[in-house]
C-alpha cells in the first residue's frame, strides 16, 4: 500500500519542493521549479520510479517528527533497539541552484543508517547514468545533472539503478547529505555541495523565522495560521511570485479513480483571497508580488483570459498522461499538465477584479495601464456574461448558467464602479452599473429554488453549490438576508461526516466520487459565523483544524469515511481558506463581522 497522504511533509526552497514521508523516504521531487519533471516520483507508483530514503538499516516509519518552531525545517526522530537518531531535512531558499539537505544526528547510542538514491529523470521514467566524481555520486540524463554528496566518510555502493550509502552514527555526530541538480553540461560539483551544512541549516532556520515574526495574527489559532502560512510562502514561486495551488500532480479525490489534475500551477481563482490573507496577515510584500504576477499573466486580450496559468506566467500548459506510472494506489490516469486553460469561466472575470480593487483599497499604486485593463475586461463581460460557461469547479461536462459565475459578473461590475470612484474614472459608470443591477435581478430570480429556500448550483437545478455560501463575503447579498440564511441552512444537505463537499455530484463530466472539500468546510464556518451561529462556526472549524496531518498541513479533501487525506497535498487554497478563517471567527467574537462591499438586493 501507498504512504497515506497525510504521512508526507513539504519541504520547499521557494521555487520547487520536495515531499518527505514518515518513513524518511523522499518520494516527489521536481527539479529544478514546481512544474519540471519529476525525477524522484514514486508517490505516484512504486519505488523504481525514483525516490530518496535517510533512515535508520531495516526501520519503519520515524517514532515522531515536527517543523521546528515557525520555519520549514523538518525533524524526524527515530527510537531503535541500539540507540537514537534524528535527520533533518530542509532546502535552503534559493540562491543559485536547488539543493536538499539532509542532516542525520545521533543522539543515543549508535544507529547504522542507509541513505538509499534511486534517480529516474523526466517523471519517474528515465533511468540516468550514474559516476562518481570528486567524492560525489552524480547522475546524468540528458539536461539534467543531480549530484549528491556526503561530508564525511561513508561506505558507498550502487549502480545505475541506486546510490547506496551505508554508515553508523553514535551520539553526538552528525552526517550530512547533500543533493544538488544543475545543467548537465556544467562538468564541475556545483557550488551548495562546498558550503557546510550547519551554515545551510542556520541560514534556512533563520529566513523563516524572520518571516514568520511578521505574521499579525495574533487569536487563539496562532500556530495553526503560522503553519498555513509557511506553507502559502513555501508554494510560492519566488521569481515571478506566482502561488502553485499544490507541489503535486495527480493525487486523487478517489482512490483508484480518474480525479487526478495537475496542480503545479497558478489559478485566477485563488487571487483574490490569496491577496486577502497575505494583506490582512502582514505579507504586503508578498501580495504586491502576487498581484504583479497577476498582471503580468493576464495581460492582453481579455477574451484569451484563462483560469490557470504556469508559473512564469505561461499559457501553454498541454494536459498528457504517464501510462509508465501505475498511480497513488493505483488511481488512473497520471495526468501533467491541465486542460482547464481552454475552458470558458466567467467567474474569473470577477476574481481579477475583486483583486485590483483589494489591492487598490489597501493603498497599492494603480499603473494606467491595469486600469485600461479593468476597461477592457469589462467590455468583454458586457458582451458575454450571459452565457453559459463551466464554472469554479471546472466541471468537464456541458457548459451551463452556473449561479457562482453570475454572482463574479456582478462582483466585477461593483468592483469596476468602486475603483472607478477612488480613481476618479466614471465615463462608463452608468454602464457598469445597469450590468450590476440586470445580473443581480437575473440570480435572484433564476438562481434561487424556492422549494428548497436556496440558491442553486445553476439555473433550473436543483442541485446546491458550496460556492453559494460566498455570497455575503463578496457583498453580493448581506448575512442577515433570509436568502442567505435559508441557504445556509441548505447546505446541510451537501455534509459529510461533519464537513461539506463542493457539491452534489450532478453529472460532472469526471466518473467516481470524491471527498469532502476543505475549503468548502471553512466557508460553511464563515457563513455560520456571518449568520450568527458562532458556536457552530467554531466547531466547524476545529473539525478542520483536527484533520491537518501531525505537521499541521491539509491536501484538497477529507474523506471522513475512510479518515484520510485526499487530492493533491499541500493544498494553497485549504490553507489560504483556514487563514482566513481564523481571522474571521476571531474578529467575530470581539463584535459584529465586518463584511467587504455588502449591498442588498
């Protein structure tokens, strides 16, 4: 059986990440940037496709592991008959080359340990040629190079297929393993296998200690809003600025089915509330880098608007499948890439929109040239808000009416019409305004279903939509509006073991079940919250916060049937949504919510 979900820790150098199990064993690994291939990928099928494992000769899962205090540097500890031992694990921000550290300590008696690499190059499938070179292990296959190196003398065995390193530490030594990917046709050890490992650690320890100390949450959730942040820096792409939405590809939402994506990119979907929780939690910084990123991918047409994008801000991001990769526990197909770029979703029109006027609202300069940009998007969503279109979720069935993507028609004319007031550009006001007021009479006519008091997925279903429970944070009906509170009271009906799912499923174009959504759960604790219900809001949220794994991260779905983990892992969005969350039920229990742009209707 696969290693749950859960049982993976992040590690990440802010420009790609590496995911380590309870067993020691690092078994994801893209070099050198999140959406490269994969060159450790037995997550994703069997040892033979690629994996790094520091861990005691003969030894299961580690006794205990844990991040040190606010920074992404992992400990694990293992208890054996002859002794103690610990590896630490981390990757130093980037300043040339990616390189992964692993330190092992002894800290009781003596523990014999094997550090065994197995490379495969280009997702888990090539197999490289592997020399030593100057007291290093090198492996080649075609651009690239990983190098692995050792400060100390260790026994060293293998062959093309691994790189063995046997060795036995007592108490009080340490040993470290240093990997390190360049170009191939660099002939030399890259420059991170000179520098001692000590400085690595108190440099990478340092930098995310410092960053954390800028975090303003100061509510009873403290480490659990800490943690949820290291992990949104730790997707960040520190060049561009850009936020994966996971490390991974292709983790299902059920296992052994088809739900598998790829999410080693950057959706417009979590802009406006990766902007929020970044401004809100100290991080302006990093919001303006988001928000940069933003206008830089978006640029141009807004009719070749997509939902997602790469990293660096590309388009082109072809969806293939790995028939080589047997699948998490045998969940097919293994897909890289996403086809969500050609869909059609007017929901992001608005996503954009509600960013720009965020940002602008929290005293970041407006260019000329974004407000332009705003103009033309919105002469595009004039034209074309009514048609149909495949919505948040991406459903890969027939378009439809989907209620969420009119509700963000109607938030990027508010929010076209308030940045237009705070710049003091109202030529085309009048328009935007008719725009807001048409969508706004269309949803509560079509959307609603007065035989259930809800609104509804789309038009004339009666399907529910977690996505309805946004509503009053987007201001497009306030919390006290019975409509709100009837649909609230609704979304009983999509809970599952006390958490809620995305939707019912309907037809979704994609064969199988799947989870329960984190993200949904938490804003059913918002709506819950916002409608006066804060007993139950905090509940609902401490059912989340209970389902982190033992290093507080959370992948895109529960199951609580089977009590685990599902969809790709770390999930930006979980933790973007619990981040903001916490601020909300805290804000909450001081006094009134006070809620952004709320207008009645």
């Amino acid at each position: 059986m696969s290693t749950l979900i859960e049982d993976y820790a992040l590690i990440s150098d802010l420009e790609t990440a590496a995911m380590v199990g309870r067993d020691g064993s690092v078994d994801w690994l893209c070099l050198p940037r999140f959406d490269s291939p994969a060159c450790l990928a037995a997550l994703l099928g069997t040892p033979d496709n690629g994996f790094w494992r520091v861990a005691p000769l003969g030894a299961g899962p580690c006794t205990h592991r844990s991040y040190r205090p606010d920074t992404l540097v992992l400990d694990s500890r293992w208890e054996t008959p002859t002794g103690a031992v610990r590896v630490t694990d981390f990757m130093p921000p980037r300043a040339q080359l990616p390189c992964l550290v692993r330190v092992v300590e002894g800290l009781a008696g003596a523990v014999s340990m094997r550090s065994e690499l197995r490379l495969r190059f280009h997702q888990g499938r090539v197999v490289p040629w592997v020399r030593a070179v100057d007291r290093c292990a090198v492996g080649v296959a075609g651009p690239d190079a990983v190098w692995l190196g050792t400060d100390g003398a260790v026994q060293a065995c293998g062959d093309d297929d691994s790189t063995v390193h046997d060795f036995t530490v007592p108490a009080g030594r340490r040993l470290a393993l240093t990997l390190v990917w360049s170009p191939s046709h660099l002939p030399e050890p890259p420059t991170p296998l000179g520098v001692p490992a000590e400085t690595l650690l108190k440099e990478t320890a340092d930098f995310w200690r410092n960053w954390a100390a800028q975090c303003r949450y100061t509510g009873p959730w403290r480490d659990a809003v800490v943690r949820s942040l290291i992990t949104l820096k730790a997707l960040t792409y520190g060049p561009t600025g850009g936020i994966v939405a996971a490390p991974t590809t292709s983790l299902p939402g059920c296992i052994g089915g088809e739900r598998n994506w790829d999410y080693r990119y950057c959706w417009l979907r979590d802009s406006t509330l990766a902007l929020s929780c970044l401004l809100r939690s100290g991080y302006r910084e990093e919001a303006t880098a988001w928000l940069d990123w933003l206008v830089r991918a978006i640029a141009g047409n807004p009719a070749d608007l997509q939902t997602v994008y790469g990293v660096g801000g590309q388009r082109l991001l072809p969806e293939t499948e790995a028939p080589w990769l047997p699948g998490y526990e045998g969940s097919r197909p293994v897909r890289f890439g996403n086809s969500a770029v050609n869909q059609f979703q007017l929901d992001v029109y608005g996503e954009v929109l509600d960013t720009f006027c965020l940002s602008l609202r929290a005293g970041i300069p407006m260019p000329a040239h974004v407000w332009h940009l705003v103009e033309a998007m919105m002469g595009y969503l004039q034209r074309h808000w009514r048609e149909p279109d495949q919505g948040l979720w991406q459903l890969r069935g027939p378009r439809r009416q989907f209620v969420h993507s009119k509700v963000m028609s109607w938030v990027a004319a508010d929010r076209a019409l308030r940045m237009g007031e705070l710049l003091g550009r109202n030529g085309s006001s009048g328009e935007w305004r008719a725009m807001r007021d048409e969508v706004h009479r269309q949803v509560c006519r079509e959307g609603w279903d007065p035989r259930q008091h809800s609104f509804v997925q789309s038009y004339g279903s009666p399907a529910l939509d977690a996505s309805a429970l946004l509503m009053p944070r987007l201001g497009f009906l306030p919390a006290r509006d019975e409509r709100v509170r009837g649909t609230v009271r609704a979304m009983r009906r999509l809970q599952h073991g006390g958490f809620l799912r995305r939707y019912a499923k309907n037809g979704d174009g994609v064969h199988g079940s799947e989870g329960a959504f984190v993200s949904c759960s938490l804003w059913y604790a918002d709506a819950l919250a916002a409608t006066g219900h804060a007993e139950q809001a905090r509940e609902a949220f401490e059912r989340v916060l209970a389902v982190r794994n033992d290093v507080g991260l959370l992948s895109e779905q529960w199951d609580p049937n089977a009590g685990r983990q599902l969809g790709n892992a770390p999930q930006a969005f979980s933790h973007i949504a619990l981040v903001e969350t916490a601020f909300h039920l805290s804000a909450s229990s001081r006094g009134p919510a006070r809620r952004r742009h709320t207008r009645a209707g």
